[in-house]
C-alpha cells in the first residue's frame, strides 16, 4: 500500500488533476493519508475492512461538501460542490458499488440532482450499453432504467474501454464508470491513464470548463526592494502638494495620508489575490525528492510487463514476469525512500542550519500546505442545522464569536471624567506630551513582519519610510492625538476562525477567533 500510495503521488505530481474521485480506497479512520496540494473529502467504511470512496479536491479550487441520501444502502459515496466559469454549482460525486446489485430506484436517487453534476465510481456493473459482449447483471440493468428515466444523464465511458484487468485471466472490464450532465459531456474527453499498480486503470476526464479558484489567504503585498525609493518619493511628493502640515482636522488628514502610501503601493508593487477567478494553473502535488532515476525505471519497466502481458493475456510467463516486475517496483520504491532518509541524516551535524532538516522533513512527507478544517466540514448550530458554503460558515462562526462580546457597552462615568481632566490638563506629563520623531523612530525599529488588516497598511511600508515621511506620519499621529480620534478602519478587524486542538471542527464553539488589526492603529 505504501509503495502504490508514492506512485498515485507521483502521479499526482506530473498529471496536476483538479479534482479526484477515488474508489475502494480501503482506508480507514487509524490511517491518516495527506496530499500537499489537495484537501481529502472521505467517506470511510466502518463495519469492516475495505470499501471507501475520497474526493481530492485542490487547495486552491473553493469547494463545499454535500450531504447524501443515506437510503442508498448498496453504494458507498461522497459528494462536493464547485463553481466554475460556467456553472455556478457543479456536483461531484464519487460512488462505489461493491457488489454490483444496486437498485433502480438508488441510481435514479442518485441521477436525479438539481445541480450539473459528473459522478464517477467502480459500480461492478455490466450491460451492453458500455461491455458489447457482457451479460447484464442487476446493478447494470438498474443504470441502464435509471437512464431511460432520467433523459438529462449521458455515459462518458467509451463502449469497451477496459477499464479493470483481471490479474489472475487478463481479461478486461469495463465497470468504472462516468456519467455526467447532459451539457457537460459534450465537451467531455476521456482516456486511460498508467498503470499505478491497481487492477484498475485511472481515468482521465476533461471538460471544456475551469474551476473558481482562490488564494485561501488574506490578500498580501508582492514588494520589490529596488522601487522603495520611488515609492518614498511618491508620497513625499503627495503630501507637500496637499499641504499636510498645515491639516490639523483629524478625519482629513488620516485619509490624505492613507491615500498616499496605498497610491504609491498600487502603483509600484502588485497584491496577491484572494478573490475568484478561472483557473489557469494550480501548483500541483510536489515531487518526490527522494524519486530517482531508479524509481522511473522500475515503474517503467512494470508498465512494460503490463502492456506485453496485455497483449498476450493467455501467456502465464507474461503474467509472472509483469508480478515479478511489480514486487520489485514496490521494493524499489520503498527501499530508495529509506535511503534518502539515511542518507540524509549521517550528513547532519551540530553546525548545520536547524531549518535544513525541517525542509527535508516536510519534502519528504510531503506537508507543504496547510489546510483550513473548515473546508472540509458540514458545520452544524446547536439545533442541528447544516452549513454547507463558506459564506454561511462564516455567517454562523461569527454569530457564534458575537454571543461573547458585548457591543452595548455602558459608559462608565467616572472614567470619562478622569480621562478628559488627564488630556485637558496642563501639569507635566510624558502621556500628554506631543509625540515626537525620535519615537516614531524607536517604535519602527521594533515592528516586525505581521499579517496585515483590512487596511492593507504593512509594517515593512512603515519601516521604509524615509525621515521626511516619517516626520509626516509623526504629525499625523499628534493631529490624531490630540482630537481623541481613532480612524473608523482601526476599529475593524479580519477575523481568522483557527480550530482548537482535538475538538470537533464541525462545532463552531469548536474555533478560536484571532482578529487582524491595522498595523499603523
């Protein structure tokens, strides 16, 4: 299972999918599978061994799960729901039919959705419609009726396409299969992909349409060291044609001094993006860094084996040499990982750089992307309602957070008069004086590289700003002082929902809020 696991990842890394339907995965909940570039939607069978069905679905690609019919008791399966360019709610369902006895009424369940769909799976099913020279068993006559019912339901697996190899006969199949919408086959193409050491061989689907991708992040600055001094130039420049000494109204100058800096910004540095768009290349599942010339050539030769033995399945010597030339795939696989773990460790010394073992570390177990848990969770309120797309996640996270946090906060008066006779006062105190360059200089000194907030105003600007913008900065911040007033974008905050640790992602009490504030506030 190892050795096939690091082949499919492999796989993975040169084909760059989407998405990704898996059948009979026979994991189980003790088995932890991780991909880098994707999030796992799993279904996994509980009453015994084997069985399962998965989605992997990119990172980048916005997803929400889907809840199923549970009545369909002879099919396991798991579904999500995409946006792409063309539909703003694609299903996708991943199903697996062990015994290939499903009832009619189970697929028409299936079939019969809303929503644009493609749902792919190992039904076990036979019927002329896709094998010319089958028998039709149950599960086969149950497609074929629910097909007739259901006019808006088109096949995308080719008659014959030999989708299963027997190991022990060579004899094909054809059980895997796809059907989709009818608007979608229309520019559906499909092949067979290699050999990865299954008795099924993988299908790969394309369809005239692109996913809604996002960032998944806070919107970020992409800065260029060599522009800072333009940059400076720029909002020196700005604020002596608006005269910003001489503005002493705390709203106006706040925001004369905002519009500079972001002016500058968006004109020389670009931003990240977080918003949806079509997908034009997603970073796909990193290579192995232990995968060598070894490994490709083992794989190589197995896939060799396979076509010859293909070929001529009759041929017990050819069905021995492609088994022989499988054991050794998978020895080889293992063996050259735990070389390089080996390898890598005895060059380890007291002296070396600590983050040059935890590179290694995470190239190795592949764990370059973290995932949000709320992306692939059906949330649930305390009276059981479901939340299935990320803005009602968010609606209900918040509603959550906000039950904590009073926003009818009494005036206290006695506070009030203590903090007006402090700031109206005329003894000497460092807390009433103006604030002075030599400060601002102090504080900069200390800030460090943080997540931004809604402002968009980075530490690094503030850290690059030259004497004379700093000197306007220490205006404005006495201007602001001195009328007691707090910009409105201060007060606002991005909250980042993070889960606790062992508790239930599906619970929204289940989250800690961390808020990101304004770096300059």
């Amino acid at each position: 299972m190892k050795s096939r696991l690091e082949e499919f990842k492999h796989f993975l890394s040169y084909s760059n999918p989407s998405v990704v339907l898996l059948s009979e995965t026979h994991w189980n909940d003790s088995y932890n599978v991780q991909f880098s570039s994707f999030n796992i939607v799993k279904k996994n069978r509980l009453d015994r061994r084997g069985g399962g069905v998965a989605i992997l679905v990119h990172k980048s690609i916005k997803f929400a799960p889907i809840p199923l019919n549970t009545v369909l008791s002879s099919i396991e399966m798991v579904a999500i729901s995409i946006s792409t360019s063309t539909f703003p709610s694609l299903d996708l369902i991943s199903a697996y039919a062990p015994r290939g006895d499903s009832r009619p009424e189970e697929i028409l369940s299936l079939f019969s959705r809303q929503n644009p769909f493609i749902i792919g799976g190992d039904f076990n099913a036979h019927h002329g419609l896709w094998e010319s020279h089958s028998n039709a068993n149950r599960g086969g006559t149950s497609i074929w009726t629910a097909m007739v019912e259901v006019p808006d339901v088109a096949l995308l697996t080719p008659l014959d396409f030999g989708t299963r190899i027997d190991p022990s006969t060579g004899k094909q199949s054809t059980i895997d299969l796809t059907f989709s919408s009818s608007v979608i086959s229309l520019s559906a193409e499909m092949k067979l992909g290699p050999m990865l050491g299954s008795d099924h061989l993988p299908l790969m689907i394309t369809v005239d349409d692109s996913p809604t991708t996002t960032s998944g992040r806070p919107l970020r600055w992409i800065f260029e060291e060599d522009k800072w001094d333009m940059w400076n130039l720029q909002i020196t420049t700005s604020l002596q044609e608006s005269c910003f000494t001489s503005n002493s109204e705390p709203e106006s100058a706040y925001s004369t001094f905002y519009d500079s800096i972001m002016k500058a910004s968006n004109d020389l540095f670009r931003k990240t993006s977080s918003t949806s768009m079509p997908q034009k290349k997603s970073r796909a599942e990193p290579r192995r860094p232990w995968w060598n010339n070894q490994c490709n050539a083992v794989v190589h030769a197995a896939r060799k084996a396979f076509r010859a033995w293909r070929e001529s399945p009759l041929s017990t010597e050819k069905r021995e040499a492609w088994r022989r030339a499988e054991a050794v795939k998978r020895k080889q696989i293992i063996r050259t990982k735990r070389e390089a773990w080996r390898t890598h460790l005895t060059k380890l010394d007291a002296n070396d750089d600590p983050s040059k073992l935890w590179n290694f570390v995470k190239g190795m177990l592949g764990k370059k992307r973290s995932s949000n848990p709320l992306d692939n969770v059906i949330m649930k309120d305390q009276h059981g309602r479901q939340y299935h797309s990320a803005p009602d996640k968010a609606s209900i996270i918040l509603e959550t957070f906000s039950t904590n946090f009073s926003t009818s906060i009494p005036n206290n008066e006695i506070y009030e008069v203590v903090i007006s006779s402090s700031i109206t006062s005329t003894n000497p105190s460092s807390l009433n004086s103006a604030i002075t360059l030599a400060e601002i200089d102090q504080s900069l000194e200390k800030v460090k590289d943080t997540s931004m907030g809604i402002d968009l105003m980075h530490n690094r600007m503030l850290r690059k700003l030259t004497p004379a913008n700093r000197f306007y900065l220490c205006h404005l911040f006495n201007v602001l002082y001195h009328h007691s007033y707090v910009p409105e974008q201060w007060k606002q905050a991005i909250l980042a929902p993070l889960l606790k640790p062992g508790k239930n992602a599906e619970d929204p009490v289940s989250y800690r809020p961390v808020a990101l504030t304004s770096c300059i506030g």
